[in-house]
C-alpha cells in the first residue's frame, strides 16, 4: 500500500509563506524606505530654494531700503535748500515780508516743495506766523504763536536749521517740521525762521507701502524712538521701547537688538518671530545735518517671500506621491525614478539659475556692446569730422576771399555749421563714455577762472555776432582774481556750456557772468553764475535738468549740463540752476574750491 509523502509539500508550502512574508516584509521596508527617501530629498530641494529664496530677498530688501532712506534724505534736504533761499532772501532778511516779490517766491518754494510739504510759513522773532502758504481748503494759522512748540524752540536756541520729531498738529494729523532760522546776514541777530510742515504718513507712503501689514510694509521712526508711520496707526507717536509697543512684541530680543543697531546709525537686518509669523526686517538711518535723524525699516512675512513657489512646490508633491503610488509594484524602478527625478529637480533649478545668469550676461554684454560701439563710431567719427570742419573752414574764407555768390556761400555756411554741429556732438559722446566708465582724466594746475571766463565770454559773443543774435554778454567788473587747481580746458568746457545754454535761450536780451569768493566755506570757494534774460527753465524739465538728454532746446542733445555737472563734481564742486526772482530768465551757478597758496 503506498503513500502519499506531504511533508515535502508543507515544507515547501511553509518556505513559500516564510518567503513571502520576508518578501513583503521587504516590499514594505523598500515603499517606506522609498517613500522616505524622496520625502527627503523633496523637502532638501525645498529648502535649498528656499534659502536661496531669503538669501536674494534679503539682498534685494537691504539694497531697497539703503535707496528709500537716500530718495527720502534727498527729498527732505530739497526742502531745506528751498527754506534756506527763503530764509536769505533779501526782502525777507530786511523784515519786508509784505513785498510782492517775497510772496512770489513764497508761492514758486511751495509749488516745488508741495509733493512733500502740505504748509510753508514765515514765523517773526517772537513766534507768530507772519506769512504762510497751504492748501486752499487749509485753515489759515496767520497770527499764530507756535513759540513753544519744541523744535521751534530748538531752532531759535541753536539758530540752526532743525528736522523735528513727530507731532500732532492743530488738523490731527500726525506731521514732521524742518525750519531755517532768519539771521540777518548785517548784524548776526535771529529775526525769525521760515518752517515747512510734512505730514509723514502722506509723505513716507511714496516710498512704500504703510496700509497692508500681510505684506511688505514700512516703518518709520523718528530720532526719539517714536512712530511717525506705520499700518499700525495705533502705534503713531508711541516709543518703539515703551510698554505697549513692547508687550505687543511679546519683548523680542532679536528684535530690540536690531533696533538698537540701527537707532544708533548702523544699518542692519533680522528675522524673527514673535506670534503671528516670521518677519524679515531690514533697517536704515536716515542722516540729515551729518547725524541719524530718521529711521526706516522694510518689514516683509516670510510667507510672502514663500508664496509662489509653494503652491509650485505643493502641486509637484501631489503629483509625484500619485505617480509613486501607482508604480510601488517596481520597487527597484521606483528607487531610480526618485533619484534620477530629484536630479533632475536639483538639474533644473540648475538649468533655470543658468539660464538666469546667462540672461543677465546677456543683457551687460549688450550694454558693454551698446556703450563699446558708441565709444568705438565716436573715435572713429572724430578723425573724419576733422577734416570735415577743417575743410569747411577752408571753404567758408575762400568763399568770404574770391567773393562766392551768395547762394554757394550759403551752402558753405550750412556745411560748416552742421559739421560744427558733428563734432561737438561727437566730443559729448565720448565725454559720456569717459564719465560712465571712470576713465574721465583731469589734468590739472593753478590758475585764475576769470582767464578761462573772460575767453569764454570773448568766444561766445563772437558765435552770437556770427549767428545775428542780439544778445549782450559780459562779465562783472566788481569781480575778485579767484584762482582754482583744476583742469582749464574742462572747466573752459562748462562756462562755454552754460554760456552757449543761456544763449540758446536768450537771443535776445542780456547775459551776466559773475564770478564771487566765498571765505566761510573751509577753506573758500568761488561760486560762479551765468544770469540770462530769457525764457527760463521749463518747470517739467526741472527736476531732471542735469541728466542726460534733458533738453527743451529743438537744436541741443540735452548731454551739455549733464557732462558740466560730472566735470565740476569731480573737481569736489558743486551746480545748481534757478529761475531768476524776477520771472525773466534763469540764473546758473556752479563752485570751485579756492587755492590761496601759490
């Protein structure tokens, strides 16, 4: 009788269990250890972009708040500088502040000022608003005291022009003031003070954003500590170290170390986070009068940096997880797949930072292309307009020597002034490219500017005859020998410059060169102006008048005052233009520093 052996069979069964347990086991202990490895690596690659996120956000934030707190130093000394022509104007010097020609330049310093300040105003010697100019629908403060308002005081103390803290005024809302004190320039005696009123939440909102805190936003602080902008209007004129601001900031150390940093005139940066979320903080003085005055910070949620590349982030997620969901039958495939994909993350944000760098290599090749071929026609133009001006010369004495009709003479006349046109044309260019590439050479030596004046104004009256202007140029007899270590033929360039400007706008009328030493600037300076009679600067060309191509002339490049400004700033100077007090044409000036000593 035979039988069956089932041992076998159950031994091979059980191997066959034991086997797939151990396999399933290991399909597990493979799916987690996948699993695991792409959370991994997803949440490194996340972390790389988005610490490479940060990094060029904070950059960014660092650079954009340096440049708020120099546009809002600028902006807040261009008020000053109008106070201070106000202040020292002549009529107001001698107490006549009813004369109608103070109260026209009253309403021209108001006119430039009004984008920051919303009130000027004349304040005599025991405080009482004389004279002022707001906005129509302002109540009047004429006959005011506002003696014992603190900077008012300060500025009367000192007779010294003052930036103020923070205050409410007498409409609520919360203002900055700057004022320059009225010294008569005879006897040294404080007579009064002209004054601007800002109101800062108006003022500083043209530099960022001071109503939505879920995004980047500004705050700005004045030299007391105190807010004098922010979303958070219930913090306005609170002291950032006082208890309510503190408690609400549940007192951050990280924090109150930045302030600390910055309130002392350090530039400086933290993230931190005190309840409702990280912030990325970046801070900057702002100095008036060579002392921290201002502070301004960039506050930024770090969600904010982080919210598109999230949901990109979350969207790539979901749809891997689907794809290594449906495929964890391949283990083996899977493991490949996660790493060749990380690679290929890690390859694209490779592939796209390349791609960036090679589009901003790209756009400097192009503008180093741009400013290399301008550089390279305007040398190769030059030789050949030479000649061209040579021979056009030539050509326009024999026409004035064997008596040449007319008519050709005529053409002469045209060659030779456009081919002046040229050349002078090509020689701005390249002074550009010199001034734009550092490379502009100064030589200089010791001599006295009313050599380089006097052959200017000879020049220049010449062309005017040549032309059939009628304009009368001269230069001031009352005028002091004033001798300068510059560069003669640059600054030869720049009284041409503004002489051959005031020309162009005159051409009819008077133009004066004055030339005048000032003692109580260091060691001197003679300030230079070039006053005309004609039609004035244009008030929408004003503000960028020194920038290059700014021109309201149908024959001028707009690169001349551009050009004198970087030629007298390199000599350590300075230039400025106005319209004259008179409303008949402009006056431009410009300063050198002394040299006494031979």
């Amino acid at each position: 009788m035979g039988f069956v052996n089932n041992n076998g069979n159950d031994k091979d069964k059980h191997i066959s269990i034991k086997t797939k347990k151990i396999t399933i086991i290991c399909i597990i202990i493979i799916i987690a250890a996948s699993y695991g490895l792409f959370f991994f690596l997803q949440n490194s690659t996340e972390r790389y972009i988005k610490n490479s996120l940060f990094a060029d956000q904070k950059q960014r934030q660092t650079e954009s708040t340096k440049a708020i707190s120099q546009h809002i130093n600028s902006d807040l000394n261009l008020v000053l500088a109008n106070l201070k022509i106000l202040g020292n104007y002549g009529h107001v010097q001698n107490g006549n502040i009813s004369n109608i020609n103070v109260r026209n330049l009253m309403q021209e310093i108001y006119a430039q000022i009004n984008p920051i300040a919303d009130r000027l105003f004349i304040m005599n010697q025991n405080g009482t608003i004389i004279l002022e100019k707001a906005q129509s629908d302002e109540q009047t403060h004429i006959g005011r005291n506002i003696s014992k308002l603190a900077w008012i005081t300060k500025s009367k103390i000192d007779e010294a022009p003052t930036f103020s803290s923070g205050y409410v005024g007498l409409d609520g809302i919360y203002r900055i003031g700057i004022t320059y004190p009225i010294i008569n320039r005879n006897t040294g005696q404080f007579i009064g003070l002209v004054g601007a009123a800002i109101p800062s939440m108006k003022f500083f909102s043209h530099y960022g954003n001071l109503y939505d805190i879920d995004f980047g936003f500004l705050a700005v602080y004045d030299i007391n500590r105190n807010y004098i902008a922010t979303p958070s209007t219930h913090f306005m004129g609170k002291n950032f170290f006082g208890n309510q601001v503190q408690n609400f900031f549940h007192q951050n150390d990280i924090q109150n170390r930045l302030y600390h940093t910055v309130f002392s005139g350090q530039p400086s940066s933290a993230m931190y986070n005190f309840g409702s979320g990280e912030r990325l903080n970046t801070g900057y003085p702002i100095s008036l009068l060579d002392k921290p005055t201002y502070f301004v910070f960039i506050v930024t949620p770090t969600s904010v940096i982080y919210t598109h590349v999230d949901e990109v982030l979350y969207n790539q997620r979901i749809e891997t997880f689907s794809l290594l969901a449906g495929i964890t039958a391949a283990i083996a495939t899977l493991i490949i797949f996660l790493i060749k994909w990380n690679s290929s993350l890690y390859d694209e944000v490779a592939r796209r930072t390349r791609e960036l760098h090679k589009a901003n290599k790209q756009l400097d090749l192009n503008a180093k292309t741009q400013k290399d071929f301008i550089n390279i026609a305007a040398h190769e133009l030059r030789t050949p307009t030479q000649a061209i001006v040579g021979f056009a010369e030539l050509a326009k004495l024999d026409s004035e020597y064997l008596n040449v009709d007319k008519r050709k003479g005529g053409f002469i006349d045209i060659i030779y002034r456009n081919s002046i046109r040229l050349h002078t044309l090509i020689k701005d260019i390249l002074d550009i490219t010199r001034i734009e590439s550092n490379t502009l050479i100064l030589n200089k030596e010791r001599f006295n500017i009313l050599d380089i004046i006097h052959n200017s104004v000879k020049d220049i009256s010449s062309h005017c005859d040549n032309i059939n202007y009628m304009v009368n140029i001269s230069l001031e007899e009352s005028v002091d020998p004033s001798y300068v270590v510059a560069d003669r033929a640059r600054i030869y360039q720049v009284v041409s410059n503004l002489l051959t400007n005031a020309v162009t706008f005159t051409k009819t009328g008077t133009i004066i060169v004055n030339a005048k030493v000032k003692e109580n600037t260091g060691d001197g300076q003679v300030i230079v102006s070039v006053r005309d009679t004609g039609s004035g600067i244009d008030p929408e060309i004003a503000p960028r008048l020194f920038t290059k191509f700014a021109s309201k002339s149908d024959s001028g490049t707009g690169l001349g005052l551009y050009i004198s400004k970087s030629i007298i700033e390199a000599h350590g100077g300075k230039i400025w233009a106005e319209n004259n007090s008179d409303g008949r044409g402009a006056t431009f000036s410009f300063t050198l520093p002394l040299n006494k000593v031979e």
